[in-house]
C-alpha cells in the first residue's frame, strides 16, 4: 500500500511537473522517473471508438498535404524556426504553444512570414509529435479525411491528446485504438506507409503488444496486429523487421526512409560497425520475401549514417546520427545535418535521388541545440495532415527501355470528382521543353498512352499530369516539371532486357512457393527448374507468361535451385534457396 501511494505521488508530481515546465525537454525515449510510473499509468481509454465503416487508405509522406505540425519548445527555437519557415512555403502550419505571443514575436523578429500558421493553445509535454500525433487516412482512397491515434507508449498525457486537438481544431473525424481489443500501441516514428496499402515497422509493435506489457493492454498475436492495423488504416501488407542493438529507441525513422513506392533510403555504416550488420540482415529479409507494389524488387539506396566529430558510432558512445529522419512537405524535403564535412556528400546524393526537390539541411548537431543526443531529429518533432480530396496518380516509372521501340505509359489516376484529363509529358536530356502526349482512360480510373522512343542512345525524361473534375491539377512526381523520372534508353541485348524484367524469386529463401513477376514478356515461356547438379527436377510451358508466376516447390527438393526462363528472349536464369 505504502508503495502504491509513493506511485501515485510520483506519478501526480512529475506529470505537473512536465504540465507547467515545458522548458525542461524530454528526452524521445522514457526517463528514470517514467519508468517507475509507467506500471501504474493508465494508457487504455473507456472510450470505444469503432474502425472506420468504409475500406481506407493511410497516405505516403510524400503525397501531397495541407497542414505540417510541430510543438514548439523553446530549448529548440532555431531548429523549429527553419521548419516553419520551409513549411510555410508548402502549406499551413500548425504550431502548439501555450505562449503564443513570444513564438510569435520570435517568427516575426527572424523574418518568418506568418500568414500559414496556425496557432494551436493547448499543453504538451514534449517535442517529438511523430510519435503521439494522428495520421493520415481516406476512406475509399481518395473520399474522406479522418486521422488514427494508437496508444502513445509513454507516460505523458498532454502529449497524448494532441491528435484530439488537432480533429477538433480542423473538424476532422478521428479513430482511436485505445479501448477493448483494438487497444493497440505503436508510435509513429516506427511506421512508415507507401500509400497503397504496404507499410514498413520494427518488431517493437509485436514487443509492446505481447503477453505482459507495460501498458495495460491486451495481448495480441501478430495477426491480430495486422487486423487492427488493416481495419483503421488500410494497411494490406505489414513488414516488421528485427529491432537494432544499439538504437534504443527502436524506429525506423532511424535508419530508413521510403523515397517512394519502391525506393528506400537506408543508413549504411561501415562493415561491422554499429548496427550495420542488423540493418543489413534486415535489408536482406525485405529483398527476399516481398515486392513493392508494382511487383518489382525494392530499390535499396545507401547513405552513410555520419560519426561524431571524434569518430564514434552508436557502439563506441556517438549519438545515434542519421540523414533518413528527414521529411516530405510537399516540394520540399528537410533533412537533418551535422557538420559541413559529412553532410555535403549526403545532400548531393539527396540532390540525385530527389530532382526538383528543395532540399533544406537543418543543424541538428550544435552545441545550442543538439536535439540528436536526445536520439531523434527532424521527423521526430513534425508531423502532417494530408490534403482534403487528394488526387493521387500512381505510376510504376519505367526505368530503362530499349531505343527506338514503343512503350505503354500506364497509370492510376483518381479523384473523388471523377478525372477530366491526363497528360503524359517527356523530353530528350537536354532539351527544355517538353512534348504533351494526351493518355485516355481505358477505364477502372487506369489512364494510357503509347510512345515511341528516338532510335538514338538519348535518356527521356517525364512525368504525369492530371486535371480532376473539379479543376485540382497534380503532376507526379509532385516535383514535376523541374523533377522527372529518367528513362535509360540503350541499345540492350534481348537477353540483358528480359534479365531486367524478369524478376528474382520472393520470397527467398522459401519452403513451398515461390513468385516471380514478369514484367512486359510477351509469347510462351518454358519454365524449368534444376538442382545443384543440373539435374531437371521439372518443367513446364506457360502460354501467355506476363504478369506474376506462381511455382509450388516439391517438398523432395532441397538447397539450391536454378529455375530457368526460355522464350523469345533467349534464357533467363534465377536462383532460390529451398529451405
């Protein structure tokens, strides 16, 4: 008994403590004091609030949105200021504050226009709104905005109403796992969505939902994690990676970041270093068991994760530096920086993979505001609010093609008024205009057109535009005309252009089926599968081969297969492990 008043004495001080004195700043993962009140807070809610009653779609960071949020505490104003500062540029700003007046007399001092910020008065206890703000849904794709607040897994109840805050403040529907079966935890540093229906989280979200947690909650099976995940955010596809040794906090954010459907940013340290093995295993267990939602192999693209200025990592006591915790604002990507030496490299690299993008480093690094010892960074302390009646195009991005032959230039377009038209728009490297080819809709909201490449080894660069019923316009990518996707045209064997197109085998290693997707194959295919030794094991022919392969493995068969592909395109070979 006398233990249990002690709790609560500790538990009624420090919340007043952090309720008045939002000066002294919270670290991202828990305090000595939260961890001795944790046991004794009350994480779940009375309130039931059923799933949405309609199919929804959680929203990828890069579409496009109307409202950036951050919380302002004043121990970090100069990092604040220049998000506000590039958020205005993109779209509305909401920033939380009890003191409304010095925020704004700071902005205004700094040059900071403030026609797009919004004030919000309410109390908070912390800066790292990632975790404990609401995301992004719409129902039926593209219909109506609401937001899903998840049990926020720390002991800091102002933090936790925000996402209510921010409904009520934009008279915006809100769902919440906080009650019955659906009482789930999860943090929104740990997720991370590609807007149709796949999303990428460590296995934290299988630890602070298991049998004895902290908070309260139910237990719950992996499966019913993804039920709960499918029901209030779409989510089709829930890939879960081991959690990193020496990232204590265990997010994604961390270390990886989706570029785009199936482009991901990974943090590479050198061999051996860190939790570089672990992100690689990691890395591996993605590449071999699934595809990005166009059937392709996902693109892995590695950034160096910077040391401290003595040449510590994580593992030999350096903060936990990264340049994957940046976000999308629309145009505008800011991400965290560190010293000019390290970084520059980075944002080059940046520069390359996100054409059209401004790209805003922000310090996060110095000895006034090191937010990164406090083991977060520039995604960890904003958040977004995705547009009212978005109009998404979808778009596989063709890579590579051979010159001088013709390509179908396919997309998904939708709008809740309907499309009105679609255009299709590429120029040779070079040249500055832009040639408009009209797409028509070959129904089912798909939209098309053919083109035919110059016979010359010259690059294309394009992009989509579409104009929605009710006059919105989007380009894609969003960037567009000053960003583009790149075409490689080569003069490519037939063989070397199958390899391309013919996929590796997922998942891999495998013990009864594997896929592979064929992508553009055309004519029949003959399809054969040997051991080791070259021996055949099975063979068969498949008419019509374009699109995704299914192949049942025999239980007999053991260790390493070949599985061979001949058609029109001469031979194409693929390897699986057969566990």
């Amino acid at each position: 008994m006398k233990n249990k008043y002690f709790k609560f004495l500790l538990l009624t001080v420090f919340f007043s403590s952090v309720a008045f004195s939002q000066q002294k700043t919270l670290p991202k993962g828990l305090t000595e004091a939260e961890k001795e009140i944790i046991a004794d807070y009350q994480f779940t809610s009375n309130k039931i609030t059923p799933p949405p009653s309609t199919p929804v779609r959680a929203a990828a960071e890069w579409e496009e949105v109307e409202y950036l949020v951050v919380s302002w505490d004043s121990s970090f104003p100069n990092i604040l200021r220049q998000i506000v500062e590039a958020g205005v540029e993109e779209c509305k700003v909401i920033i939380t504050t009890t003191n409304q007046a010095s925020v704004e007399s700071y902005l205004q001092s700094e040059g900071v226009d403030l026609t797009n910020v919004i004030f919000l008065d309410e109390q908070f206890d912390t800066i790292w709104i990632r975790d404990y703000g609401g995301n992004t849904i719409y129902s039926n794709e593209v219909g109506e905005r609401a937001i899903v607040d998840w049990i926020y897994n720390r002991p800091r109840p102002n933090d936790d109403v925000i996402p209510t805050a921010h409904s009520n403040l934009l008279g915006l529907p809100i769902y919440t796992t906080t009650s019955g079966t659906n009482d789930l935890v999860n943090t929104g540093g740990n997720y991370m969505s590609d807007g149709m229906g796949n999303a990428f989280a460590s296995e934290l979200v299988l630890d602070e939902n298991a049998p004895g947690n902290p908070y309260g909650v139910s237990s719950k099976t992996e499966s019913e994690i993804d039920a709960i995940m499918y029901e209030y955010m779409g989510i089709e596809n829930y890939i879960k990676m081991e959690t990193l040794p020496y990232d204590g906090i265990h997010h994604i954010d961390m270390h990886m970041k989706l570029l785009d459907e199936e482009t991901i940013l990974v943090s590479e340290y050198p061999e051996g270093v860190a939790d570089g093995p672990q992100i690689q295993q990691n890395i591996d267990y993605v590449l071999n068991n699934f595809q990005s939602p166009f059937g392709t192999p996902y693109k892995i693209k590695w950034i160096p994760a910077p040391p401290s200025p003595s040449g510590a990592y994580p593992d030999t006591g350096g903060s936990y530096r990264t340049y994957s915790n940046m976000i999308f604002v629309n145009k505008t990507v800011m991400v965290p920086t560190y010293r000019p030496e390290v970084d520059q490299q980075a944002l080059d690299y940046l520069e390359e993979l996100l054409p059209g993008y401004n790209i805003v480093p922000i310090d996060v690094d110095n000895s006034g505001e090191n937010l990164i010892s406090l083991s977060g960074a520039i995604h960890c302390i904003s958040h977004t609010i995705g547009v009212e009646n978005p109009l998404w195009i979808v778009h596989n991005p063709i890579e590579e093609a051979q010159a001088g032959s013709s390509l179908d230039i396919n997309a998904m377009i939708k709008h809740n008024s309907g499309i009105s038209s679609a255009e299709f728009y590429w120029r040779e490297v070079g040249v500055t205009d832009y040639t408009e080819v009209q797409m028509t809709s070959s129904g089912d909201d798909n939209w098309t057109t053919s083109f035919t490449l110059p016979s010359e080894d010259i690059d294309i660069e394009y992009y989509i535009h579409a104009e929605a019923n009710s006059g919105k316009t989007i380009n894609r990518p969003i960037v567009a005309p000053e960003g583009y996707w790149t075409i490689d045209t080569a003069t490519l064997s037939t063989e070397e252009w199958a390899e391309n197109n013919i996929s590796s085998a997922y998942p891999n290693p495998a013990t009864d089926e594997v896929n592979f997707n064929l992508n553009a194959i055309e004519g029949p295919v003959e399809l054969s599968v040997y051991n080791i030794l070259g021996q055949k094991l099975y063979n068969t022919t498949i008419a019509d081969a374009n699109g995704t392969i299914n192949l049942k493995l025999n239980p007999s068969w053991k260790g390493t297969l070949f599985v061979t592909f001949n058609g029109r395109f001469g031979q194409v070979n693929k390897k699986v492990l057969k566990l």
